[in-house]
C-alpha cells in the first residue's frame, strides 16, 4: 500500500508539474515580451506552489521571508538552498522573490516544457563536465548579476539527497565565486527533511514542512584565497539551522500520516446547546450582553493602537435603512477612538468619487450601478482594480464587510487575504433554508465567510443562524447588538394623553415585515377600542394593502399613511403615540424597535428572531406572527398604557444605559484586536478551507480563487504598487473645524 500511495504522490506532483511547465512558456513569453522577464519565476514558482500544495497536501510554514523582501530595497544577493528532491521546487514556488533567476544543470534544459520556461526566464545553466564551462559561467553571472541587479538561487551541494537525519553535502565553490565576483550578500535557506513526509517507495504522506531564510552572510573581504572560510560559514550555519527546524520521521504526528487523497471535509460540527431558543422567555437585556462578554473575548495584551479600517458593502447612505446607520454610527465612533475609518460602496446617482460625510468619514463610491434594493450585481474581477488601489493607497489593514446580500462585502472578503489585510464580517439579517433564495444566498455566504478572520451576529439567534448557514465554527462568531444615539429619541417633554391611545408603524411596507398582518389586525382593534388610532409611516409595495383596507373599512380618520418618513423625523413621528407595533416576520434584531422605546413608547412586537432579545419582558408585548395574536398583544398593550403602568421617561433612560455606540464600538474594537493579534491564514490555509466547501463547489472556488491571483498578477506589471501613491495624511476633523474658523475669523476682518 505505501509503494502505491507513493507512486501515485509523485505521479500527481509530476503532472502538475508538467502542466505548470507548458502553461509557464506562454506567461514566459508574455513577461519577457513587456520587459518583466526577471519576474517569470516568482509568478510561475507561487502559481505552481498554490496549485500543487493542496493536491499533495503539503504545507511550508516560512521564518524569515522579510530577508527576502528586504532584497527588493537592498540589491541583490546569492540565494543557497538544500538540495533533497525534485520535490524541492514546491518549497522554491513559497519562497521565490522578485527579480531573481534559477542556477541549474544543463541537462534541464531539454525538459519539455520546464526548460523553454527556464531558457525564457534567464536561468543560468551549467555543464558539469565541463569544469572550464562552469567557471566561465559562473564569472557571467556574477556580471549579469550587478549589471542587471537581479538575484541567483543555488543548490550548493550540486545533487540531490534525502535521509531521515538532517544533513548536508559538501557544497561546490560556484556559487560563492560568483557572490564574491558580484560583490553581493549571501542569503541561505534551508528546508527540513522530508523523510516525515516522503520515503521514496514506501510512502508519501501529508503534512507541513519548515522553512527557514537566515539572514544575509556579507562577502565583504573575502577573496579566492579565503573561499573556503565564507564556504563553512554559510555551511555551518544552515546546517545548525536544519537541525533545529528538521523532525525525525519516527516522531512526526499521526495527523500527517493521511495520503493525498484524503479529502475528507476538516470542519467542525455544530454542537447541540450553541444556539438560543428564540422561544425562550427569558427576554431580559442582560442576554445580549453576556453573549457579547462571552465572545468578544479579553482584548490581547500588546494590542494595536491604530487600525486602518475599510467598511465595505452596497447598503450605505445616502440611502437609509438599519445597515446604512449601523455602518455610519460604527465608523464614527471608531473614528473618534483613534482608528482611521474608510467607507467602500458603489455610485448612488450623482454621488461618485470620493466623499466626505461628517464628522470626517471618507466614503469611496466605486462606479458600480444598483440593481434593486441598493444591492449590486457581482462584479467580483472589475472589483478587484478598484479595491486593489483603495486598499494599498489607503494602507488598510483590516476589511470590515457588512450585508449577507452585498456583493461588494463578499467580494472584499475574497480580495482581501491577497493583500494580508484581515477580515471582519458582520452578519444583520436572517435566512430560511429551504428557499431557492435563501439556499443560493448561504451557500455564497459559506464561500464569503470560508476563510474570514471572525464574525460578527446582532443577537445571539443571528448567531446561530449565521452559524449554520454559512457553515462556521460557533467559537469564530461573536455578538454584539445595534444601538442607538438616545439623545436623538428623547420622548415627548410632557406626557401624551391617554384618553386618546395612537399606535405608531414605522417599517418599510413589504410582506416581509408582516405588512398582512396590520391590514388584516387593525380594523379588528379599531372596532374593539373606539378610541384608538394608527399612525404608519413607511412606503413600499404593501401601500396599496393598506389604501384598500382604509377605504374599505372607512378608516381615514383612524388610520393616517404618512408614505416616507425622513431619518430626521422620525423622533417626532413616534412621539405621537403610545404604542409602537412590529408585526415583522423576521427580524435579527431590530433597531425600530430599540428606537420606539427610547423614544417612550410601548413596544408590541411579533416573536421572530432575535426580537425576544433586545427589551425586557416589562417594556414589551409579544405575539405570534399570525392576526388573532396581534390583536390580543395590542389589546393587551392598549390596557397597560391606559392603566399608567407605562412610565416613558423611566423607559429612556433604561434603553440609555443598554444600548450605546460607544459599547459597540469597544467590543468591535476587541474582535479586531483579537483578529490581528492571530496568526493570519496562509494561502495554503485558505484554498484547503474553499476546497472543503464541497465536491463541486469546492473546486469551483479554488479555480476561482486561481483566475483572481493571476488577475492580480496582471494588475501588478500593468500597474505596479509602487506607482501607487498613499495618503500620507488621513482627516482630522478637529483640524478641519479650526480651519473653518481661522478662515470665518479671515473674512470677517475684511
């Protein structure tokens, strides 16, 4: 069985390999065409590394790559690795850097495939037969070296070994003539033995490996005369390294012993008991807050002061609804805590460009055209230009998406890791499970969330909806509610009358927020209770409904339809009653609902989702989403208000104490801290967590995910990084208003 698992390991590795090479040719070809050919390796070697990792189901955890990318700022250098199988170009395809070429044996060249990649990539080739050839080459490169500032990758060992304990050949002189003649560093690498993983004929075996770069070894002062002293320098410190890092086959984990065609889904269950019963009765505000205690977690010592933060989704004003506030009131606090805060969304009319709302927040409007309900079409690729340049120009480094139906926040979820930026999802709505809609918007959550740094729920019901949609581990969620500015929703300053009692709606007329059941309930309270009244503010489709229902029912002087109502009046509508109603038939929260009781009024609500959750049992009557309840929960409502019980002041200021965008600033803050104090996915990581989302979607994903890194390839020789400017300064609004005042002060002298 392990000479068959082990023929089939390298056969596969063979033929991605293979495949790899022809593809290589033609991006040779195109690279050397727009002068980038000393780039052809790092792309082909990641490409190669992406794709091969998780078919083998090898992965290279790296030490020291800032060795590497500092080459980019300092010259070049004479890069030395370990020499243990031709399996070692996997371990080359995770480290290659940028502007460098391969040293190898001639004899490659007449590869299929791999050699016109290495002739066209400017590999250097060498005749071991010929020792005068070798020496002339090796004077070459040094030359080729300084003159085109371009780095070499040497095995110094010449060929290829592979044993159970970590140890190295003899190395060849070549490579430090030609670092000594170029007058350039040596950088060593070493890669741990195989032999945990790979037996040749008897297994091949899944895992990871290590890989170290040491720092760069100077070759000032050395000459010819004293080679062989920079020789067992270089030797002895990548041979004490390979020690270190290197673990004996008879001690590697069981875990590792899986073969390659092992792919067997790594995600955790969903334990029975992580969910809340959205039954339950215990409403009290204290849920939510022991929920958000329990996942938020404590802040990590030696956190990051300033986060660079990028909210990203299609929901954003000017349009207005509960994502849009939460996503503003989010950003401006978190602005006043010290951290810089970005908005991402598409056009809204003749709102393009880049914008500023009070009291500083910039808002990017990425030409993307709605196509209802302020939601884009996927766009995914064209995103990625736009996305590429905000986040670079803007040095961000964590992406906060928000909206199940925002495809810009999906997408920013999928674009971000390419750039090491972290990210952050909060979740506001709910979904069924056996709907066509609900089945296709989870299993693109699911893609979304896959590889998403934490999540966030406004109730613990969300939570457990979120987490079984998009197929999460419960311990990567967190709760944390919505809130409110209570200064905005002040009740009436004198007490309403009761003798007349008014029944306020403020929701967007749509069946979803259970529109059917106020046509159908209020004239059945209007007949019950003479002396009461409603208010509805809101527009939408279900207007009609209720046109009808008060011409037929001959409510015009009972039921008053205000159609839209303005953010900024709508403290004065709900002033005007005493009752506020929520007949929603869904709802993850529900932010109207918090506002109404701040603002004083009673609250009758359906219970749905997270509803239960956000007032106490003494601030709140529920019923079930169907019409003889509703009338029962308002009648009972109706009493309750006329019998004083009600105090609208004291409601305040308890709704005051439970709900602030302070608090929910400072627990959103802890879930980035937290995120950025772990360690970050590496792109091995991420394809394996796509590749788990199924046998069809899986692969889908990955190649996906495929045709995004070379995008991305594209958009960095087309459009460098470097030609990229950042801001160099970010808003400051207390600057700004001393500004507006010197220049008030400026004008008034004249």
């Amino acid at each position: 069985m392990g000479a068959i698992q082990y023929k089939l390991g390298m056969a596969v590795y063979g033929t991605v390999l293979a495949v790899v090479g022809f593809i290589a040719t033609f991006e040779a070809i195109i690279l050397a065409l727009i002068g980038k050919r000393f780039n052809v390796d790092f792309y082909v070697a990641r490409t190669f590394y992406y794709l091969c990792a998780p078919i083998i189901g090898w992965y290279i955890q790296m030490e020291g790559e800032e060795h590497l990318l500092n080459l980019q700022a300092t010259g070049p250098a004479v890069i030395l690795g370990n020499h243990q199988s031709m399996v070692d170009i996997l371990y080359l395809g995770r480290m290659f850097p940028k502007r460098a070429a391969i040293m190898a044996k001639k004899s490659l060249k007449w590869v299929p495939g791999l050699g016109t990649f290495m002739i066209l990539s400017g590999s250097v080739f060498l005749d071991r037969k010929n020792n005068k050839s070798a020496v002339a080459m090796m004077n070459a490169a040094g030359d080729e070296m300084k003159r085109k500032k371009i780095s070499v990758f040497v095995f110094p060992e010449g060929t290829r070994h592979l044993s159970d304990e970590p140890f190295l050949l003899p190395f060849k002189k070549g490579a430090f003539h030609m670092a000594i003649r170029a007058g350039v560093p040596i950088v060593p690498i070493v890669c741990e033995s195989y032999s945990k993983l790979l037996k040749p004929g008897k297994y091949f075996r899944r895992g990871s490996l290590k890989l170290r770069v040491l720092p760069p070894v100077s070759t000032d002062g050395y000459t010819a005369e004293n080679i062989n002293e920079l020789i067992e320098k270089v030797q002895t410190q990548m041979l004490a390294a390979l020690k270190e890092i290197s673990t004996p086959a008879s001690k590697s984990a069981t875990s590792s012993t899986s073969t390659i065609v092992d792919t067997a889904s790594r995600n955790k269950p969903v334990a029975e008991g992580d969910g809340v019963d959205a039954d339950s009765d215990a409403s009290d505000e204290t849920e939510v807050e022991e929920s958000v205690s329990e996942s938020d977690g404590d802040v990590p010592a030696g956190k990051p002061g300033k986060v660079a933060l990028a909210m990203v989704s299609d929901f954003f004003h000017p349009n207005v609804g509960g994502v849009e506030g939460h996503i503003y009131s989010l950003g401006v606090e978190l602005a006043r805590r010290g951290h810089k805060v970005i908005v991402i969304t598409h056009h809204h009319d003749k709102r393009v460009g880049i914008r500023y709302l009070a009291p500083g927040i910039k808002v990017y409007h990425v030409p993307f055209v709605p196509l209802a309900s302020s939601a884009s079409l996927p766009n995914y690729l064209l995103f990625l230009p736009y996305f590429r340049s905000i986040i670079l120009r803007e040095r961000i480094t964590l992406v906060h998406g928000h909206g199940t139906l925002s495809s810009l926040a999906h997408e920013a979820m999928h674009h971000a890791p390419l750039f090491g930026v972290r990210t952050v999802f909060t979740d506001h709505s709910l979904f069924s499970f056996a709907d066509a809609v609900g089945v296709l918007t989870n299993k693109l959550l699911a893609s979304a969330l896959r590889t998403a740094d934490a999540v966030i729920c406004v109730s613990n019901t969300g939570r457990e909806n979120t987490v079984l949609r998009a197929e999460l581990p419960p311990d990567r969620v967190s709760v944390i509610p919505n809130a409110l500015v209570p200064s905005q929703f002040a009740p009436a300053p004198t007490p309403i009358p009761t003798d007349e009692i008014t029944v306020v709606v403020i929701s967007r007329l749509v069946y979803r927020k259970g529109i059917d059941l106020l046509v159908s309930s209020a004239p059945v309270i209007c007949e019950l209770f003479p002396r009461v009244r409603f208010v509805v503010g809101g527009d939408g489709p279900k207007m009609v409904d209720l046109l009808q229902m008060r011409e037929n029912h001959r409510l015009q002087d009972r039921i008053e339809l205000l159609g839209a109502v303005r953010p900024a009046d709508v403290r004065a509508t709900l002033t005007r009653g005493h009752i506020y109603l929520s007949t929603s038939l869904t709802e993850a929260f529900g932010t109207s609902i918090i506002e109404a009781a701040c603002a004083g009024l009673f609250v009758v609500a359906t219970r749905v989702g997270g509803v239960p959750e956000v007032l106490p049992r003494d601030m709140v009557e529920f019923a079930r989403a169907d019409e003889d309840d509703v009338v029962r929960a308002l009648g009972n409502a109706i009493r309750t208000v006329q019998s004083g019980q009600h105090d609208a002041a004291r409601a305040h200021e308890r709704v005051k104490t439970m709900y602030s965008w302070e608090a929910v600033a400072e627990r959103t803050e802890a879930v980035y801290y937290r995120v950025l104090a772990s360690p970050q996915k590496t792109p091995y990581e991420r394809l394996a967590a796509h590749y788990a989302g199924g046998p069809v979607f899986g692969p889908i994903l990955c190649a996906i995910l495929a045709v995004q890194w070379w995008f991305l390839q594209f958009l960095e020789v087309m459009i460098p990084r470097d030609d990229i400017d950042p801001v160099m300064s970010d808003w400051d609004a207390r600057q700004f208003v001393k500004t507006v005042e010197r220049e008030k002060r400026a004008k008034g002298c004249h």
